[in-house]
C-alpha cells in the first residue's frame, strides 16, 4: 500500500474514471510514492485541489493538463 494515502482515498481513486487526466495523476503518485504536498507545490495548487484530481472530482485547467501529462509519461 502506498504511505500516506489512506484506504477511502484509495477506494475513490480506484473507483473514479480511470480516462480522467487527475486520475491517472492520483494513481501514478500512489504507485510512486509520491505525496500530495509534492504534486501541489509542483503545479502550484492547493493540497485540495490535489486530492480533487485524483478522486475526479474536477480537472485541471489545460496549462496544467499538459504539464501533468509530461510528468506521468516520465
């Protein structure tokens, strides 16, 4: 499991539209370990904003779809 992120966080993810651009953000940080503190100083966003992404619960503005796009096809 990944640290950090708990089980309902991970349910939702798991859950949420695996096509949406914050989701598959949300599972390549689970997957990587990376925290949510790291991806929000990244993209200069709130830690909420963050965890918004990953359960689908809206999307990124297009500057950032494309910079987060670059960042899981690392």
């Amino acid at each position: 499991m990944a640290a950090g992120y708990s089980i309902a966080l991970l349910r939702k993810v798991k859950a949420a539209d695996p096509k949406a651009i914050g989701v598959k953000l949300g599972r390549f940080c689970i997957n990587n370990d990376i925290p949510v503190a790291i991806v929000a100083e990244k993209f200069g966003v709130s830690r909420a904003a963050v965890y918004c992404w990953f359960v689908g619960g809206y999307a990124p503005n297009k500057t950032l779809h494309d910079r987060i796009t670059k960042f899981i096809s690392r």
